[in-house]
C-alpha cells in the first residue's frame, strides 16, 4: 500500500510548497502552514523564541488587527490551532470548504505582515511563562522529561525545552521575535498542507493569489546543528515529589531518525519497538505486567520524527512492592535476551501486519494525514519516504531488528526516575552507617 | 595582608592593560599575555576553536616564520607555554630579564600578524585530535570530568569541554581559527602581566613601542553567555573502566564565584571547603579516613575562578571493602552535619590562618603571582578584588559558612562515580531476579 496515494504536490515561485490531499467525504477542508523552524534552530540564548513567535503569530497584522483573524474562524464554526516542535512551527485551520480561500488569504497575510509592540509581547510574555509554570514546573513527569532531554542532548540543541527555559523566556521581546520571524518565516521555508474537500486545480489557483504574493523575506539556509558527542558512562536523572502518582523508570539511546538513518534503519527501529513495548502482546508488558505481575505498565517507544538524531526508550512502572531497581532489572532483562537471541518472524511479521492496519486506519483522519505529511516534510523526509513508509516496513527481516538493536542499544542508556518520595535524608541511616566500622 | 602591594597597572591607549610586579630578588622575567576569551566564548558548534588557535599561535607571523618564536626563546635559555580555560587564553615566557623586549616585540607581532595555511592548519588540528585521545578518550577519570561537566552544565557552554568535542575539532578549519582570532585577539581584549626584576617606567616604555602600536583590531564587547536553568532532580554519571586504579565518587553543585558571589559568599565557600575537606584535619578526611577508616581519601574543594558561576564539589575514594554507596552516605553525613550545626569559631579561625598562610607562601612565587592576577582580572576581578582577598578571607565569620552552606549546597548535587569494573551484564542476575515474583 501506498500512504496518500492521491496526493498531489507543487512548489510556487516563491519557493512555497504546496500539498494537497483531497478527500471528498464530507465538504469540509484541514488548511495548515508549516514553517521548517522550530526551537532547535534558535539562536543561543534565546530558547523559546520559536514558541514565543508562534503564540504571537496570533496578534494581528497590519492588515488584520490582534484577534481578527481567530475571531473570523470562529464566527464561521471553524476551529484552528498550532504547535511548535524542536523542528517545525504549524498553524492550522479546519472550516467549511467555502471557507479556504479566506484562510489563505489570512494566512499569507500573516507570513509577511506581522505587527507588534511592546504592550502586546511584554503581555504574551507573561502568557507563556505561566504556561511554563502550569505545564512543566508543576508537574513532576514534564520537569523529568525536561530534565532527562538536558542531559542526554548535552551539546545538541535538542536538549533545550521548546518552550524554553525560564530564565531566557524572560528576556525575549519583541526585537527577538521579530528578528526570528524575519529570519524564518518566509514562503520558501514553509509547507502549506491542504487536506480535504478540494481539487487540486482550484488550490494552485488560490495559492497563486495568496501565498504566491509573498516575495522570498530570507534565506534561511541548511539547517546545520551543533552533533552530540558521546558520553563515556551511564547518565541518570532522578526527579522525586510527594504529587508523583505512579513511578517509573525509562531507559533512553539517541538512534537514528527518519530523516537520519540509512537504508530500513528507522522502521527496523520501529518494528522494533512494537515486538519489545507496543501493545498487549508485546515482550515488556508480557513479561513483566503478565507473566511476572510486577509492573503496571511496561514498553517501548521509538520517537523517529526528527530531522536529526531521534530516541528510543524502554519504560516501566512498578506494582506495589516492586521498586524502580525492580524495573531496571526487568526491562534489562528483557532487552539483553533480544540482543542475544534476536526475534522471530512470527514477531515480525504481527508487527509489520498491526502498524499497517495502523497506517490504513490513519488515513481515515483528514487532519492526521495533513500532519503526518507537514511534520515529515520540515523534519528533512519526502513525500516518496512518507508515502512508501508501509512497503519499507514491509521489508523488514529479523535480521534487521537485531542488527539495529545491537547497533543501538548496547551503549549507555541515559536513565530517568520518577519517585514519590521526597528525597530521604542520609542522616536518618546514621545508625545504619556507623556500622560500616566494622565492616572491613 | 595585601598581595603584592607593590604591583602597578596602568592601560595603553589601544585599551591593552598593562599589570607589572615588581620582584628583585633574580635577574629574571615572567612575561605573560592573557587574553580574554576562553572556550565559554566559542561559537555554537565549534567548541575547542579557542584552544586550537592557541596552538596555531605559534605558527608564526607576517614578520617570523613558524617557530622562530620558540627558536629564539630556547635560544636564550628561556621557557615558554601556553593554557587556555573555559574564561581565558594565555601565553607565557620566563627568560633572563635583558630579554624581555624581545619577547614583548614578538608577542605584539602574533597579536596582529599571524598567518595560518591550510597546510600548517591540517596538521595541527590532528595534533590536538590527538591530543583528545591521549589526555580524555584513554584517562577514565577525563572522561569522567568531561560528562559530568556536561550534565551538570546543560545550557551554560562551561559543559562543553575546553579542548572541544572531537567532532566539532574534526570541523575546525583555517578560516574558523582566523574569525576567532580576528574578533577577540585585539589589545583592547588582552592583558600583560610581567613579574620579575623590572622597573615599571621602562616597562611602560617597552609596551608603548611594542603593544601600544597595534590598532584596535575589534570590540569583542560584553561577555554573556545562555545562563545555567535549574534542573528537577539528581543528576549522576557513571563511568566503569577497568583501567580505574582507584574507585572515587564526587557530588558537585553549582555555586557563585569570585565574580558572581556578592559580599564574602565566595570567601566563606573557600573557608567551607577548607574546613569540609582541605588538609589532614578536615572534616571528611577526619570522619572518612582517620576515624572510620572507611576512605583513602576524602575532601572538598571550591572552584571560585570563573567569570559566570563556579562549582563547589565533596569526593572520597572507598578503602576496600567500602563501596561507592558508602562513600555518598559519609559524605552526605558530614555535610548535613555542617548543615545542622554549622562550623565553630575555632574551625574558622584555623581555616583563615592556613589559607592566609598559603597565600604570604604563594607570593614567592614569581610565576604564581603573575599567574593570579592574569586569570582574576581574564574572569571578571579587579585587581583590588585580588589584593583585598586576605581581608575578605580574614572577615568571614561562622555564620557566613553556615548561611552559604544552606544557600548554596542543599540543592540536588550531581554526582559522578568512577568505577573501576565493566558494567555488569543484568542478565547475570536472571536468578536472583526471577524471586522477585514472589515479593509481592
């Protein structure tokens, strides 16, 4: 099967390009615009200006005052949104097909038009910091994934939050978000994806009216990142708090990504997440939910989307009675039989078999196809790569599984845990210690 | 007690300070030219650049050809090095004083006019690739050093390591080492500091004919770097080897340095460590070593010198029969202990005599003093701030220790441990770990 075999795609003068993903079913149209910038391409010092913009895209232009442009989408029942990544920005609108062509007029107009002052970025500012505190700061497991991505992207820009840190959040204003803007936002470092209740004719049409307008503001060049090193031993982070409902523990490598890996590297990867953690029938939650009944829950994951590096991690949460250490050993366990025993074809093959039927049931989402094309286009794939995706995965042996397990997650893990706990005091086992005297 | 009360400075007009230590007791000079800029002043994604020009500094200039400069110091029975930090660059030379013309001449010439090839380049950076081998790759407590830098400095380029990432100096070219040496080698950026048998008329007349006739050849401006954001949780780094001879653990937390502590904070760290863990009579080596005999070593050591914020770190290394574990639990003892009761008026008055001490010592030292200067005033320090210390030392009080204590070594350490065994393989533990079933 092919993903999308319907796609159709063209690139205007301006270097913007278009994708267009008809889909007749109902007359209603997903229109989204994604910029190939996101925190990873920030300049030093000042993480979470990708955000940061992103939420003042929102403030009006000097055609469409602060707010107009929501207001317009909602007073015609449409709903409208948007995300910054490590690697990508988008904005999306999904309104009635009639609709369309006000959205693309809304939203070139806001690729070069943008207008701000000070008394609308020192307020947003405020906006973002207090979704900082809200998202991260007060919850445990986001401040051990902020924590756990420092230290295994010690170099890499990806080891900054996307939303930054608090302290350069802070001292962004309306100098950085404009000097970003200027820099990135412009039709030839951008996607429009269009999915939905429309021809293809009609679109380039109304894209060379709207979008084709825009000159090219800037050239934002190749998209060069400083490289991980490796590190020399196992690193760890753990984050304990009295909220913390249910502790875990991850094990994470950086891997290959979609963008990055050669040959069936990624979905080798991918298949091979799905025989050790996705699912009920996979290893990790037969193992160690099922058969031993010391973990709640218990998987794996490969995060693929990334136009450099990507992570794959194995996760477990204990029962009562089982620890993290109980975990740790387990989920080795676990991973060190696949090293050295590899996996069946019957695993591949059910693996091969359920992301498919993944795949074909994703097509049915209009807005997930949009985004699956928009996410792998900024994050350095094609959309041949996207498109072919279930055949590569097809093509997948279990030699490839375990030669990408042996390539890639043999080195040091980087260690995250989540504790109840407040952090207990040592001097509590001063009894206990004393007793070391005696010991040697 | 001033140090060196009979040192002088005065700045030429191209901005160049100029700091001379008068010291008669031998006919002999230390000539050294600090510049400031350091790793931490790096570009993103060329790390060790700084200390890859200052080996290509010596490959001579416009006027000498390579090595005439380290020709003509051996020549005359002098020595010569070169350092750089994560703050500052600096090269020396010590000769009979009747050279010290020469040596200003010739160090005012690479100033301006070095001349690099791609065929003196090449080499060079191989050598210092080398270089990375000999001194991290094949030393586990370097490469120890280097992780635990970088997770303990995520955002803030102090995490990055002074001789680079290989692959960032595997990038580094002629054209990389120019742009650094042409933004920051200006006199306007540098410093010389000449101790020895010198009279500071004549050597303000050296330096006009020599330094004061280089132009301004940039305005590096202000030193600000992305600052350190404070992470959730405890932070460790393992490095097994079983080239380790001895076993140690470290905790370290990030704290002010002389620059950026206000009031005494920095000489009541240094008056903490000294107590916590210098010298025989220090808590950690009295409780681990002497008493309980459970270490072969254990101490402190606070980390003032640095232009953004230093470092404060507790170590022990366990005797046999002791392991990693017990170590951190002494450790921690101690220093809740220090936490809770804080430190006697004895213990300080000790502490401010022995580094009192050490200091009328270290001003015998002709090199040791230029030495001092150079690096306080390339991180921040006046030359008051240096010659003050003894009084700042002197007025540090019990309660000032205690308060830093609090202030500064109660958040969560980052640990790092080295070990002298190969990871142990989890499987191993397959038996002991299928009881596990059993627990709960």
């Amino acid at each position: 099967m092919v993903i999308a075999p319907n796609l159709e795609s063209f690139t205007l003068g301006n270097g913007l390009q278009v994708v267009v993903i008809p889909d007749r079913r109902a007359p209603v149209v997903t229109h989204m615009i994604w910029y190939k910038v996101g925190s990873a391409d920030e300049p030093e010092g000042q993480s979470g200006v990708a955000h940061f913009l992103e939420h003042l895209m929102f403030k009006g232009t000097s055609t469409y005052p602060d707010g107009a442009f929501s207001k317009m989408v909602a007073e015609r029942g449409g709903q409208e949104n948007a995300f910054t990544s490590a690697d990508y920005t988008a904005y999306f609108q999904r309104v009635a097909k009639e609709h369309l062509p006000l959205m693309m007029k809304l939203e070139a107009d806001r690729m070069e038009n943008l207008v701000l002052t000070d008394e609308i970025v020192a307020p947003e500012r405020d906006v973002v910091l207090e979704e900082r505190r809200m998202r991260v700061d007060s919850e445990p497991g986001s401040r051990l994934r902020e924590a756990l991505n420092a230290i295994t992207f010690v170099n890499h820009p990806y080891g900054s939050p996307v939303i930054g840190w608090q302290s350069e959040i802070e001292a962004l204003n309306k100098d950085s978000a404009i000097a970003f803007y200027d820099r990135f936002y412009t039709p030839n470092n951008a996607v429009v994806v269009i999915a939905g209740d429309v021809d293809v004719e009609a679109v380039r049409k109304l894209a060379a009216e709207t979008y084709g307008k825009i000159a090219r503001r800037a050239e934002p060049g190749e998209r060069i990142r400083p490289a991980e090193p490796p590190l020399a031993g196992e690193r760890r982070i753990a984050v304990s708090d009295p909220r913390v409902r249910q502790e875990t523990v991850s094990k994470t490598w950086i891997v290959p990504s979609q963008s990055t890996g050669a040959g069936r590297t990624p979905e080798a990867l991918d298949v091979l997440a799905y025989i050790l953690g996705e699912g009920p029938s996979s290893r990790l939650h037969k193992s160690l939910v099922l058969d031993r009944e010391a973990a709640i829950s218990a998987g794996a994951y490969y995060q693929g989307g990334a136009l450099d590096n990507g992570r794959f991690g194995l996760y477990a949460a204990p029962r009562p009675g089982y620890t993290l250490e109980d975990m740790e050993r387990l989920i080795t366990i676990e991973l060190r039989k696949l090293l050295d025993a590899g996996v069946s074809q019957e695993e591949v093959d059910r693996a091969q078999n359920s992301m498919i039927a993944s795949a074909i049931y994703a097509q049915d989402s209009q807005s997930g196809l949009a985004r699956l094309f928009g996410g792998a286009l900024t994050t350095g794939q094609s959309i041949e790569n996207v498109q072919s995706w279930p055949a590569q995965v097809n093509a997948v042996t279990p030699e490839d599984v375990l030669e990408v397990a042996r390539s890639y997650l043999t080195g040091f893990p980087v260690t995250g845990e989540l504790r109840i706990e407040v952090p207990s005091d040592p001097a509590a086992t001063l009894t206990e210690t004393s007793e070391l005297k005696d010991k040697s």
